[in-house]
C-alpha cells in the first residue's frame, strides 16, 4: 500500500500498527480514573498500567507493601493493565464498605475468561440476587449439627493421616507435611461432600485429586496475566479458542464426576447425609423432595455449588492446617504450651467439635497462623451503584480491593507483626472488627469458616496429642512464599516428627509406632 504517496507499505503491517496503536489507546484509556477522582496512587505505565510493580515484589509483597505506603490515604488506585482496582486501608470505610453499606458492594469481580459458563453458578462469582438466593438455600449445609455428624469422618482420616506420617518419619524423623495434610484434607472434603473415597493419603496420584489440583494451580498461575493484559473483548475470543484460566477437559471431569454420583444415587434407597444429597434435597428439578421447591436449585446450581465444595474447600482448609502445624513446630514455646493445653484439657479424650472450644491457646494458635499466612490475602467487591465515601465518589463497577495482607502486618494494629506471638489474641476485644478479617467480613464472608476452623482446630489438637514436633535441618523459617498466584509455600514445610511416648486415650494412637 502506498502511504502518503512515499513509502510502499505491505497491507498486513499497516493493519498490526494500526492493531498494536488501537490496543495501546485502548489499554491505555483508563489511566486517568483515579487522577480525575483525586485518589492517589503510583503512576501507570502505557498498557501495563502498574503490573512491572507486581511482577517485582509478587503479589502478596506489593498487597503489603502497598498497604504501608499508602494507608494513611484511607485509599489508593492501581491498574491491573488497563482494569483500575481501588485499594481501601482505612478500616471503618471498609466496615462501611463491607458490613453497613454492603448492598451497595454485593459482588465481586466478574473473571470474563474463567470457563465461565461452567462456572457461572459458584457461590463465590454469582451476582446479585442469585447470590442472595444461593447463600440461603446453601446456609444450612454446614450448621453445627451437621457438622458434629462429620467429626467420626474426620476422626477415621486423621488416623490414617497419622500413620502415614508415622511411616515416613520412621527413618530419620523428617517429614515434609504439606503434602500429606494436602492429602488428607482432600479425602476429607470428597468423604463428606461426596462420600466419596479417593484415598489420596494412600494414592496421592488419584484422578480427583490430580485434576482439582490442576484447576487451583491453572486459576493461580494465569489468572494474573489473563487479568492484566487481556482487554474485555479478547477473552471471550479466548474462551472459544479454549484459551482459559481454568483448564476447561478438568471442569468437564468434575461435573462428570458429580453427574455419575447423583445417578448412583438415584438408584439406592438410603443415601448419605452429606453435602451432594444435601443439594439433591434442595433441587426440586429433580423430584426428589417436593418440600424443598421453595427457593430450591437447579441443576447448574447443583454442579457449581459441588465445584465450590472441591475448590473453595480443600485448599484453603489445607494450607490452614498446615501452617499452623509448621508454625508450632518452628516455635517451640508455643508448641509445648499448645500441647500441655491440649493433654490438661482433653484429659487424652480424642479431640471433637466440643472439647476443642475449650482449647482457648490452640485457638489463639490458630488465629495467629492465619493472621499472618491468610490465604485469603486480599479480596474483593465490585461498587453495583455510584456510592460516596467520606467524600469520595466511587463510580458504579469499581473494583474495590480490600488488602488483608497488609492490615494483618501493620505494626500498629499487632505490634512486631511478622513474629508469631499468639497470646496477643488473648484480648480480641480491644481490636477493631476489620483488623482480623481472615475468612473476610458481612454477608458475603467466607462460607466455609465453621467448617475450616473445626477441620483446623480438631486436626491441630490430634495432632499435638499424637506427635512431638520441632524444626528440623531442611526447615525453612521464615516461610517464603511464591510471588504469583494463591498464598502458595516456595519450599517444602520440613519438620521432625516424634510419635509421643505417651498415648492419650482416644482413637488415632493405637497406632503408635
Ligand atoms: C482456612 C480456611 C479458609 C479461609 C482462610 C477462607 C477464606 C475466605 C475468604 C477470605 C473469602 C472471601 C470473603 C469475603 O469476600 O468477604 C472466602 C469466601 C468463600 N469461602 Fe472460604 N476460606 C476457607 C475455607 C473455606 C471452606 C472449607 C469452604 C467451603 C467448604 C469455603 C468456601 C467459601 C465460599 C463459597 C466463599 C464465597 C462466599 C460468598 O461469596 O458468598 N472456604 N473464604
């Protein structure tokens, strides 16, 4: 082609600078968000907007970082690319935002390239009333009455869980428990939601778990570089191409799996009392129970509230427990404090949803652990109608970013916060309600937090009964986190493990080695 009449240009490379010139423009159009609203922030580059930050310190690092530099701003604007992401620090805007003006702030970021319409019906992405609806009808799944009937499950798997750990320390003392933990949380989690026996503490291998693995890994590998470079109008070109966060042939074999159980079911008389008969139950689409037509299920909500189970359930309750554990062990103070607790309280009686209430310093362990390891280290809302502020107008549709990470390691509000000091929870009260936000706060927090702590408290009091555990010389501490992705351990957690010489009273140390 010839332009302006001097240089013979091909077609094909006026038509890529004329691409590559619209997608800076594009990527590059929203940069005056903050500016224009009078937030402060650090300044965007063209098309990466303020991702070169991110890719130096990882994300949890700059959540933190972030947090300190700009906290006494009460906010702060980022770009992720293109997509601006307004960070509150001030703690009573974010009560405002979270807990009293939460109807303004319902929902949470929409991820346009995430298999959507396989994942359209989660608890965790749905919007507005659907959500509503959801949360409720799902509300009592996990009520205490259900949840003390999962305790002889869970009782059964840590035994398992303690003679693998057994085995393998058998040798030289030295166990790495992140994966074993991993693995008896799975078997956990796919026993009561769908009493199902995948057998990882036996078979780590198995196809469950490999592909639920390999959905958690894909969403925190790429969901950063998905987010930040992909304008809007590519991803869903993307998802045709089958260019995705989460890999679409593993979402397809979870919703297999939850098809052939719910056949299998529709052949037994009795069924179990587990979570997936709890959704038949509230599916009247299915017959099976026509009280339950009030607010009931479809069968789309079926498959999305079995993959939050898998998804939302066994990761975050993992990685719980096993930075606690390690925690303990990398302190040994705390641990022998934990355990004569433990020994005084329990009286070698096996540790269950009601004699671990009066745990009171195991809880102040586990607090701290998820304090300063919270898995959910940022989250966030999305502004459903233009809203003032303390005098700030946040426009409809703004990503709100709330950075738990830094909150919980402000030195003013936990005092030398990267040590592990657990007897500061011993007065809770003097705190403000956002200062400890690790399951999140409102109507829209965490679903499974009862679930999580009675897995963590139980677990962690079995634990202290049946092993002597302290650092070993593959021990890392402190913990390094990988830079992308979940809140994800750069390192195996190493650790000596001691079956105890003297054996509570309860079930799981008959195995005593
Ligand atoms: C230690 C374990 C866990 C931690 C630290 C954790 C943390 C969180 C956080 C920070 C949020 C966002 C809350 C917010 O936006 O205000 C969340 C949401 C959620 N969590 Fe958990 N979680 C854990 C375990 C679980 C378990 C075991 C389940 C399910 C069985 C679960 C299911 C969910 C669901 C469904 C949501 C979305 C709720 C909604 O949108 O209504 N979580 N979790």
């Amino acid at each position: 082609m010839d332009f302006l009449g001097i240089v013979d240009i091909p077609t094909w490379l006026l038509i890529l600078v004329t691409c590559g010139v619209l997608y800076v423009y594009y990527m590059t159009s929203t940069h005056g968000t903050f500016k224009k609203l009078g937030i402060p922030g650090p300044q965007p580059l063209p098309v990466l907007g303020n991702a070169l930050y991110v890719v130096r310190k990882g994300l949890f690092d700059s959540i933190v970082d972030g947090y300190k530099y700009y906290k006494h701003h009460k906010m702060y604007g980022i770009f992720e690319g293109r997509t601006p992401v307004l960070t509150v620090t001030d703690l009573d805007l974010l009560k405002e935002i979270l807990v009293k003006q939460s109807n303004n702030f319902t929902n949470r970021r929409q991820y346009a390239s995430m298999a959507q319409r396989y994942l359209d019906t989660i608890l965790f992405i749905v919007k507005d009333n659907e959500w509503k609806q959801l949360r409720a009808t799902l509300k009592s799944s996990f009520t205490s009455s259900r949840l003390k009937a999962m305790h002889p499950k869970m009782a059964e798997l840590l035994k398992q869980m303690f003679d693998v750990l057994k085995e393998q320390a058998k040798d030289k003392g030295q166990v790495e428990i992140s994966s074993v933990i991993g693995c008896f949380c799975m078997d956990f989690i796919a026993s009561i939601g769908f009493e199902h026996n995948c057998d990882s503490l036996h078979n780590p291998q198995n196809d469950f778990m490999r592909v639920s693995r390999n959905v958690l890994d894909s969403f925190a590998e790429r969901t950063f570089f998905f987010e930040f470079f992909s304008p809007p109008f590519v991803k869903p070109v993307l998802d045709q191409l089958g260019i995705n966060i989460l890999p679409k042939s593993d979402i397809l074999f979870l919703r297999k799996f939850v098809t052939k159980a719910m056949e299998a079911r529709s052949q037994r008389v009795e069924n179990p009392d587990d979570f997936l008969q709890y959704l038949i139950h509230h599916c009247p689409g299915l017959g099976l129970d026509k009280s339950a037509t009030e607010g009931g299920l479809t069968l789309e909500q079926i498959y999305g509230s079995a993959l939050t189970m898998i998804l939302a359930g066994y990761d975050t309750s993992a990685k719980g427990f096993h930075f606690a554990v390690y925690l303990l062990a990398m302190h040994p103070e705390c641990f022998s404090r934990a355990q004569r607790e433990v020994d005084e309280v329990l009286q070698g009686e096996f540790p269950n949803p009601t004699n671990v209430g009066q745990l009171t310093y195991l809880d102040m362990c586990i607090k701290e652990s998820i304090r300063m390891y919270p898995l959910g280290f940022f989250f966030e809302r999305t502004c459903n109608k233009e809203t003032i502020l303390q005098g700030v107008k946040i426009p409809k549709d703004m990503i709100i970013r709330v950075p738990v990470a830094g909150i919980h390691s402000d030195p003013e509000i936990y005092t030398e916060p990267f040590k592990f000091i657990p007897e500061r929870f011993a007065d809770d009260k003097s705190r403000h309600p956002m200062a400890f936000i690790p399951f999140g706060a409102g109507p829209r927090s965490c679903f499974g937090e009862q679930l999580a702590m009675q897995m963590m408290k139980v677990g962690l009091a079995a634990f202290l009964q049946v092993f002597h555990m302290s650092p070993c010389v593959k021990s890392v501490y402190p913990i390094r986190l990988k830079p992308f992705g979940d809140i994800i351990v750069d390192h195996g957690l190493w650790l000596n493990l001691r079956p105890r010489q003297q054996c509570p009273k309860g079930e799981p140390v008959s195995h005593q080695l």
